[in-house]
C-alpha cells in the first residue's frame, strides 16, 4: 500500500483538483491521508466529504503550525509501505503510484516534474528505470544542495520532497521528520537525511507530478524573517552532514553551497531586500552572519574556491569591510541593469533596426 499525505492550509479554491487527481489513479491500494493545518476557510469541510464518499480518504486536523508539522502528522499515522508527499495546489498523474507501487529494489523512488498539467497524462512513459547504489550517494548528495540532473533532459526537483517515494520503513527506523523550526528548505534536509540512510535508489524518468506556480504562495513570497531560515537552514545542514560523516567531495560540496547562500543573504536579504533597510542595521546584519561559527570553515576555503567575482566580495566581507561589499553588490546590480538594457536594443539602430 502507498501512503499519500497532503497537508492543509487555506487552499479551498486549488484542493478538490488535487485531491482528483490522487482518486483517479490506476493504482487502488493506498490511503490518502489529508491534514488540515488549522485552515479557516471551507478546507476541512472540503477534506470531510471526501472521507464521506471513500473510505481511501482520512482526515486529520490540527491548529496551525506550519507544513512541517502537518506532514509530520500525516507520517505518525500512515500505514503505507511507500509514502508520497502532495502539495494541496499540485496535482499528479494517474500512473504515479502504480508506477511507485511497481518499482522494486530501491529506497527512494525519483520522478520528472511535468512542464504543464497536460503533460501528466500526454507524455511518453518510457520504460527505462536507472539505478544508483551507496557508491552514487555523494553525487546524489551534491544534487540536493546543487541543483543539477542525473540524466540529459531529466526534470528532478531534488530540493523538494515531491515527485518521489520514500520507504515507510526507513522513515520509522531512524525517526525522519521534517524540521518544524525551519520555513525554509526543510525539504531539502529532510531529502539530505533519507538520502544518507538510503541503500539503493531508482530513477524513473515519467512526468508524475505538476507544481502549480501561484501568487501569494509561501515559496514566493517574501519573508522579513527569510534571513533568519537561511542561516538556521545551513546550520541544521551541516549538523546532518557532520552526523553522517561527509567525504571530503561533499564537504566541499557544501561549503560551496553555504558561499552561494552567503552571497545570497548580502545580496538580496540585508543590501537589496524588497524592503529597505537602514544602513546600520544592514551592517549590524552583516556581522552577525560574520560571527556565525558553522560558516567559518566554508570561508576560509573562499579563496580559491568559486567564481572569481564572488571570491573578491566575500574576501571584503570576511574582513568586515561591509561599506565595500555593500558598494560591490551595488556595481553588480548596476552592471546586470546595464547588460539588460543593451540586450533589448535593436541589433542595428543606425536604419532603425531594419536586417
């Protein structure tokens, strides 16, 4: 049987879509656990008349704490051998868990996202299965703190917990939940915790799953405390990573990844966020993640390690030259701004933009 868990939160208008999609499927055997997280609009009601007219359907409901805690409730009461994670905006193809349900031989199942929702039913559905040992655990590793795909044209998202299928019985063997102190990336660790006790994995390469891009979302929208998840983020990273006792491939692997964040968090969160900040609170900012000890290791690798560009504004930024990092981000911007505006010119102005 194959557990499907779907947590709640104020999704009325996108719910019975996904809830749909997971009834039409081929595959007959699993539960679809529904967890409503404290939704004051009509969810639960929503979520109760499905459970009246399939016994498939179970319904939990708790007060609001957040996505984490709603799948984590969803795992402490599924009974499934294989668990799937579904956001309540999302939908799935109908061949998803037949397709999970048939794989064998492999810990944690890996799927293609879908480019629109035509495609979960219109795509080829090819019959290759790839497979990875512990021997591909570092590169499986590197893909979920660096995005990148496994095969030419694959369309893993290994940053989020959807499109896959996890065994039950390593979930419960090493307590695996998600962290309900973060809000941002707790997909990504709790990908990187399972993957390190993981013996075998699949990839099959099907568009199963389609994520539905919305305004107002929590992944797009702004967080006066983003700055704060990222650094908890990365810290909780390196803890699992220092459980499990990293070669040094993804060590530095992950101290390239922590640079990116570095650079992200000067850049968009504390010298250009949506919402202006006072410079003394921007270099307050600043020398607080300075002082953030787990991160020292990843700077000291900084000058040699990366692109150029980033070596020379992090160089300024470890020496607590915050003024002139904080000019650098602002050339940076003035030069991005620069190249897309002469990209949009015409090619030949001179006869005003006639071949």
């Amino acid at each position: 049987m194959i557990s499907v868990i779907i947590p709640i939160y104020n999704v009325e208008p996108y719910l019975g879509r996904c809830v749909d999609s997971v009834l039409r499927s081929d595959y007959r055997d699993f539960e679809l656990i529904l967890v409503d997280d404290g939704s004051t609009d009509g969810c639960l009601r929503l979520c109760e008349q499905y459970a009246g007219r399939d016994s498939r359907v179970k319904v939990l409901s708790q007060e609001n704490r957040g996505v984490s805690a709603a799948r984590n409730r969803g795992l402490d009461a599924c009974r499934g051998e294989w668990v799937v994670f579904v956001d309540a905006d999302d939908c799935i193809s109908p061949d998803f868990l037949g397709l999970a349900a048939g794989a064998e031989g492999a810990d944690l199942l890996l799927f293609d996202f879908a480019a629109s929702r035509e495609e979960l039913t219109c795509a080829p559905r090819p019959d290759a299965v790839f497979r990875y040992g512990r021997a591909d655990m570092p590169g499986l590793v590197e893909r979920v703190l660096t995005p990148r795909q496994l095969r030419k044209g694959g369309q893993i998202n290994f940053r989020s917990s959807n499109a896959k299928a996890f065994r039950k019985e390593i979930i419960d063997q090493y307590a695996l939940r998600f962290d309900p102190d973060i809000s941002y990336g707790e997909d990504k660790l709790f990908n990187l915790d399972y993957i390190f006790r993981a013996e075998s994995f699949a990839y099959l390469p099907v568009p199963v799953y389609f994520y539905e891009a919305r305004p107002g979302s929590l992944t797009h929208s702004f967080r006066h405390d983003a700055i704060n998840d990222l650094i908890t983020l990365m810290e909780k990273l390196q803890t699992v990573l220092t459980q499990h006792g990293p070669s040094p491939a993804i060590t530095l692997v992950y101290n390239n990844w922590v640079l990116d964040h570095i650079c992200f968090a000067l850049t968009d969160l504390i010298f250009n966020p949506p919402e202006p900040r006072p410079l003394r609170e921007q270099y307050a900012m600043c020398a607080c993640l300075r002082k953030k000890t787990a991160f020292h290791p990843a700077l000291k690798q900084n000058l040699w390690l990366g692109p150029l560009e980033r070596r020379i504004f992090l160089f300024f930024f470890r020496l607590g030259w915050y003024r002139t990092a904080r000019m650098l981000c602002a050339a940076a911007r003035l030069r991005r701004k620069f190249r897309e505006r002469t990209a949009s010119l015409p090619s030949n102005p001179g006869n005003g933009g006639e071949p």
